[in-house]
C-alpha cells in the first residue's frame, strides 16, 4: 500500500506541471550517443509520446553524426570536420541526406507511432522547413573558410510546424536546410537548427539532450550537478573555469537563445531512463535548467 500511494504521490505532483505546460512547445534536439543506443532512443519516444498525449506540443531536431560518419567510411570517405564542423562537399552531403534526412529521420518518426503517438517527418522528401544560406567563418588569419555545403539558418516555415502541434502529432525535423536564393541543399550544425526552430516557435521550452547530467561545478563530478542557472550565474562558472570545453559553446547557445525569448533551457543526460519526463514534469529535475532570472 506505500509503494501504491508513493505512485500517486508523483502523479499528484505532475499534474501541477502537466497543467501549467498544457499547449505549450518544448523542441527537444535529440543526437549523441542516445541515437545510437535502440533502447535509449525508445524511453525516450516514450517520453515524447507522454508529452503529446497529456497536451504539450513537442517538435523533436535531431542530428546524426555517428550514422553519417559509418556511411562515410562504407562510402570509402573520410570524415573530415573544420572548426568543430562536417566538411560537406557533393558525396557527404549526398550521404548526409540519404542517412540523416532519410532514414534517420524515418527512424525516429516510426518509433513514435510504434509506441501509439503520431509524427510527421519534415524533410526534401515532404516538407522542408529550414530555409538558410552558406555559413561563413573565417581562420586566425581571417581568411575565409571552405566548408563546402555547410549552412546557417535564416527562416523557419513555422506555419507548417504549428499546424502539425495543433493536429496531434509531432514534427520531426532533420538538420539540413535549403538555400532559398538557388535551392542548393545544405548541412547545418543540429544544435543551430534546435535554436533557430525554438525561437521561431517562441517555445517555452528548449532541451539538449546530452551526454552528461548537466552542468556542474567542478566538471568530472557528477555529483556536483547545479539544478538551475541564471545567465550571471552561467557566466561567472565559465570566467571560473568550472564549465569548460565543449559545455561553453552550448552554455553560450543556450544564454543567446534565452534573449530571443525561450523561456527556460535544459540539458539533461539522454541516456537516463526516461530522463525528460524526469525533468520537466518533477519538482527536482535530473538535469541543469537555464532560465532568465532565478
């Protein structure tokens, strides 16, 4: 009979969530190694499926890298990556768009309706709706970097999105976006894509699923995990150095999507069973929520 009650106690305390988040957006980037892992992938579908099914509005932007980096070498093509980005000429974007855009993206979508949700796949194939132009970086020297095919975002169709939200089911969208000024298909970095769809959207919500617990205060502790962060907050743990590597650029992102209106970042470790219900619907979380003010 405890345990029994112990189980109404947590619905109980999700249902003030579950109301408060009722039609609200939350675009969850999905990627690393929970895209490699079948069962890790499946709870979290699951999880997505909840979400939908209890009234939130959940829109999934998923990379790849992994997949994309095998074919390549099945293909005979080395990987080659140029600030932290995909090289892309003609035959890895041929094959980015054939595993990411293609059966990634058909993978994902699948899942859910194995698991009763429903899903559309917004690729070249039905509804493309990242639109962008060539992304332009430059070295030390400030000379221009060749990058091949690799973009940025600069519109999202977010009509196409919300009517899917509104219909039930969940769009999933793969990182790859079109130039609108010749329709040259281009690679796009999935955490880019994940920010521009959020503000777009103007969603509540922003998670990064990852292959840590969040963020923390000293960096190889998982105990040191910091459950919610101000930007202040955020800043002077990087000036510290307790955020470090490759949870800077992501900390960065997240405080620049905060001032384009999203209400609240996570980052939480994707390989946690059923780590996003634990997140959003728990008093505690298991992850590091960002949010504007404390």
């Amino acid at each position: 009979m405890k345990e029994a009650i112990q189980k109404a106690d947590v619905l109980i305390e999700a249902l003030g969530w579950i109301r408060q988040l009722r039609d609200t957006v939350t675009v969850i980037k999905l990627g690393g190694s929970v895209m490699e892992n079948d069962d890790d992938l499946r709870h979290l579908l699951i999880d997505i499926v909840f979400m939908e099914t209890v009234g939130m509005r959940p829109v999934i932007v998923h990379g790849g890298g992994a997949a994309i980096s095998r074919a390549m070498e099945a293909a005979g093509a080395q990987p080659v990556f140029v600030q932290g980005r995909r090289y892309t000429d003609q035959q890895a974007l041929d094959i980015v768009e054939r595993v990411l855009a293609g059966e990634t993206n058909q993978r994902i979508v699948d899942g859910i309706e194995s698991l009763g949700g429903r899903a559309m796949n917004l690729n070249f194939d039905t509804t493309n709706v990242l639109f962008g132009k060539p992304l332009g970086l430059e070295d030390s020297q400030g000379q221009a970097v060749d990058l091949g095919f690799v973009g940025e975002i600069t519109r999202v169709d977010r009509s196409v999105i919300e009517k899917l939200c509104y219909a039930g089911q969940v769009p999933v969208i793969p990182c790859m976006c079109l130039d609108e000024e010749n329709g040259q298909k281009l690679n796009v970095n999935a955490d880019t894509v994940a920010t521009a769809v959020a503000t777009a959207l103007g969603a509540d919500k922003l998670v990064f699923l990852s292959d840590v617990n969040g963020v923390r205060s000293r960096a190889e502790d998982p105990d040191s995990l910091i459950d919610s962060l101000t930007p202040e907050e955020a800043r002077r743990l990087i000036d510290q150095g307790a955020i470090q590597s490759g949870m800077i650029p992501k900390v960065e992102a997240c405080l620049a999507t905060l001032q384009r209106g999203v209400r609240k970042i996570h980052i939480i470790d994707g390989r946690i069973r059923h780590s996003l219900l634990l997140e959003i619907y728990t008093n505690q979380g298991v992850g590091t929520q960002i949010v504007s003010s404390a």
